[in-house]
C-alpha cells in the first residue's frame, strides 16, 4: 500500500489541516467537513466531536470531505450514522464521478454500517454524501487501508443434486472465468441488439423477464411473451442465459387508474398478503401460488428442452419491499422461496436451473443450501465499482458463491473493477431509458467498456460448454 497523507476540510475547503496516515484508520468529523443545504445539529445525544450534520432533504443537499493522498491507494469507508426516522439510502460520490449507494438501517442511536471502498487518486479528493432517500444524520467517517483480497473459495457443486449436464457445464465455465473477467451484460434482447447495432459488441449474457407468463397477466392481455424464443435465440448463437420474474400477483389486483393491472408486481398495486397465503396449504391464495410456478415451470421446461442452462433469479429485490413477495418481511419471502425451489426442482423435476438470491440483507437469506449464485441490483450512476454490494455478499455466502451484478443502471469501468477487486461474475444494465440514456450511459463509455481486456462479449465466450 502506497504510503499517504488525507486532508479533511474543516468549515470550508478554505480550512485545511494535514494529517499523516502511515497506514493507520483516521476519522474525519462531519461537522468539520463542507456542508451543502445541510446543517450542524446536537438534539440526539451520543455523536462524536461537537455535532452531527442532518437535513439531508433536498436532491442536491449534500456533506463533502476533502481526503488528500500522496499517491493512489484504496482505502475502507466506514460511516457512523444515526437511521432515527427508519431505513434510509446515501449516494457516496468520490471526486464528482463514481456513485455507490449505501443504505442505512433504521436505529433509535449512531451505528455503524460500511460505505465500501474509495480508491484515492494522488493529490486532493472529495467524498460527497449526497441525499438519494434523505432524513439521516452523518456523524462521522473513518478510512482505513484496503487489505488485499483472499482467494475466492467457490462451492464447486450447484444446491441442486439433480443439475442436469447443461446447467454443470455452465456453472464450470462462471467458475473458470471469475475473478479474472467480467461477462458483458444486457436486460432484454432487443437491447442486446441495440448495443450490436451501437457498439459493435454483442453481450455474452441477455436476462429475460417472466413477468408476461404470470397467468393474473394472461387473463388480461393473453399469451404475448416471446422470452422464452428470445432466451433460445441468444443460447443459440453462442450466448448465456439469465431469467427474473416479475411474478404479478396471484390475486387482489386492484387495477385502478393509478394502480393499473399490469403492475400487480408493486406491493401498492396489490393486497395479496404472501404471509397469509402461506400460513396454510388449504387456503385458495396457497393454491394460486402453485398455479403460478407451475406455469412458470412451463416455460422453464420449454429452455431445458433446448438445451438452455438458465441462471434462474426469482423474487428479486425482496428487501426492498416494493414488490409484493418482501412485503410482509423476511420470513414469508424465504419461506416463498423455498417452495419456489422445491415446487420446481423436487415436483417439476426442472434440471436446468441455476439458482440466484438478489438480496444482501442476511436476515433474508434463504441459506446456501437453496442458492448457487449471489447478486444485487445497484442504480447508481458514475459506472462505479459496487464495491460496497460486492463486499457485503462476499460476507454473506463467506466467499463461497459467486457474485452478480444483476441489474445496474450504469455498466461498471473495468479498470475500476480490477483496482478495487470487486470481482463481479456479470453486470446487465437495464432496458429502456438506461442502457439508452446518456445520464446513464453514453455510447462512448459503452465502447470503452464493451473493447476492455477485461470485459468479455458474445464473440469471445464462443464455445463455453465445453471450456
């Protein structure tokens, strides 16, 4: 590690006192940094220094600290933060480009949670904490030198004892390419071709949607989804296969103006209670969930009499509690989960799949025994590293599953990937109005991410069943 001297700047950048690292923690006060719409505050006891810094309401309102260094060097961020009017995100900004977002846990006093990693560049650097959710308190950061990565220690076989030859001859190959290259990836297919048609790469990997063959869908619109051709149409010229389901409700679709039926995934378009419908197995909302996975079952069988190895990604962003099967807590959707997974590799005797979990939170692991690959969905703009996501699922599966970046809004910098060793297995920006969104991705930055070394697309994964 270089060695490096940081700089934080007291009441302006105007104000600054040195002082020495020598590959030592060191803490910065917030109170002593650059506030921006923001303010000093000393109502809730226990913060550190004279103050904490709040009224973080505003888009724009924001606290930065000025951290110099001697050279480059990565460093540990670690935020103590007070979550006093619940469960909060911030937007980490280092020197006005890369964004990584870091959630705050509801509290009733200051805590403690990882803000990831900061990569210093030689000379002055800032770390802006801007608002994204709002209402938290800031009370200080401390940075400390990076320790190099350990070798990963991937589990060698898949959760499921019945993985068919196809699904082994993937998992192989994602265990032969991690941690020394990242697939390209994209949400949809005709997008994939849109980056062909922009970029002059194709991704390696296209994640298709099942959220068109959930039957409280069909029963409005028929039986319109072509993602099952679309999976097999990427499969066949030599590409790798992702699926998520935004599984539309089973029932209680309110389908009003503002809660049209089409989005029955959202907990707000639905009073589908996943609790309820789970307490029992006699229950007609029970009896409807297993009407849904068995059509889903359908169209997975259809892939594996292809010859489709699909990485399956089911009940995403549970945490979050925006869609329907996180929002009655942790325990409903692991339970969900499970009988997800037995319902379709035990009853359906479906061999193809390997199984991800989309979630960070360890309370809401369903257990290493039922998943294979780990990821999270990361919206930040600045084609960040993610180190924060990828650090925290690297504790929850103890390094023994590998780690996706499932959906991102901007697609990730290589060379920043590597500095910070956020070994992601792929990355696959989302569809329309961020995979075409300068705000998000300039075609340019595509290129230079989709032509790096490190980054592998459709024409340089040809042949990986037998790799």
């Amino acid at each position: 590690m270089l060695g490096s001297y940081l700089v934080a700047a007291l009441a302006s950048a105007a104000s600054i006192s040195i002082v020495s690292c020598q590959n030592t923690t060191q803490k910065f006060e917030a109170e002593d940094a650059v506030l921006s719409g923001t303010e000093v505050d000393t109502a809730t006891p226990g913060f550190s220094g004279t103050g904490y810094v709040t009224g973080f309401d505003e888009a724009t309102d924001k606290l930065t600290f000025h951290v110099e260094s001697s050279g480059q060097a990565l460093y540990d961020l670690s935020i103590r933060y007070a979550g006093i009017y619940g469960e909060k995100r911030t937007s980490v900004v280092l020197n006005n480009g890369s964004t990584s977002e870091v959630l705050f846990p509801a509290t009733d006093v200051f805590a403690t949670v990882s803000g990831g990693q900061v990569l210093l560049e030689e000379g002055d650097n800032t770390i802006d904490f801007v608002t994204n959710w709002g209402w938290y308190l800031i009370d200080y950061i401390t940075i400390t030198p990076s320790a190099p990565r350990a070798p990963h220690d991937i589990t060698s076989t898949l959760v499921n004892p019945n993985a068919n030859d196809n699904a082994y001859a993937l998992y192989t190959y994602l265990q032969s390419i991690y941690g020394k290259k990242i697939l390209s990836g994209q949400q949809d297919l005709s997008w994939a071709d849109w980056i062909t048609a922009q970029v002059g790469k194709t991704p390696a990997l296209v994640s298709v949607d099942f959220i068109d063959y959930s039957p409280s869908r069909v029963e409005f619109q028929g039986n319109v989804s072509t993602a099952v051709e679309d999976a097999i149409t990427h499969h066949e010229r030599g590409g790798i296969v992702s699926v998520l389901w935004h599984w539309n409700a089973p029932a209680g679709l309110y389908n009003t103006d503002a809660e049209p039926w089409w989005s029955g995934f959202y907990t707000e378009a639905t009073d589908f209670d996943v609790a309820a419908a789970l307490a029992d197995t006699t229950n007609a909302n029970y009896t409807l969930i297993l009407r849904d996975i068995d059509a889903i079952a359908v169209q997975l069988k259809r892939l594996e009499d292809a010859g489709v190895p699909v990485l399956f990604r089911p009940l995403h962003e549970a945490e979050g509690g925006w869609f329907w099967w996180g929002a009655q807590g942790a325990e409903p959707a692991k339970k969900l989960y499970a009988l997800l997974y037995d319902r379709l590799t035990e009853y359906h005797g479906i061999g193809n799949l390997i199984w991800m979990w989309n979630s960070i939170a360890q309370e809401w692991y369903p257990g290493s025994d039922v998943v294979d690959v780990l990821s999270a969905d990361v919206y930040a703009q600045g084609h960040g590293p993610m180190s924060t996501q990828y650090n925290q699922l690297i504790d929850l599966g103890a390094d023994k599953k590998m780690i996706a970046a499932a959906e991102v809004g901007s697609a990730p910098l290589p060379d920043l990937l590597e500095v910070y060793e956020a070994d992601w297995l792929y990355f696959a920006v989302w569809g329309d109005s961020f995979i075409n969104n300068a705000e998000w991705n300039t075609v340019d930055v595509l290129k230079e991410i989709y032509n790096h070394e490190y980054v592998l697309t459709l024409d340089e994964i040809q042949g990986w069943e037998t790799q």
